[in-house]
C-alpha cells in the first residue's frame, strides 16, 4: 500500500510506553478490502523502537487531512518519516 493512504503517529502512554496510531484512508481500506493477506507496516522515527509498545490501533477515516485533524487532536506527533 503506498504511503499516500496511511499515517502514523506516535506517542506515550500514562505508563511511558510507546503508543502507535496508524490511520487509513477510505481508499487504502478498499485496497485492504480487496487484497487478502495484505499487511501494514510502520516503522518507528530515528531513536524509537517497538520494544515496549503498549497498544498499536488502527483506524480510517475519508482523507489524510480528516486523519491528520483527527491525530493532531489528541495531542500526538504525526511522523513525516517515510
């Protein structure tokens, strides 16, 4: 899936643990739809690792804009790392 359908943040948790959001847009989840098997991946920005990640959650709204306003609203740092 190409990147123009995904974003990621990342954040912590109450406990410091890592907190990974990955949101997809209608598109990508029609590509999703469509092709069994399929896997997301998201790589962590320079300095972080998944060693300790508390929870990865995975939504998806109509645009990257709708994610992003979403995302910003919790107060997490989207990753422009791609």
């Amino acid at each position: 899936m190409k990147n123009e359908h995904l974003v990621w943040a990342y954040g912590q948790d109450n406990d410091g643990r890592q907190v990974v959001l990955m949101g997809v847009t209608a598109t990508g989840l029609e590509y999703l739809r469509a092709s069994p098997g399929m896997t997301l991946t998201a790589q962590p920005p320079d300095g972080m690792t998944f060693a300790d990640v508390s929870h990865v959650l995975v939504f998806h709204a109509a645009t990257k804009d709708a994610i992003k306003a979403l995302i910003r609203q919790s107060g997490m740092v989207i990753s422009e790392h791609h």
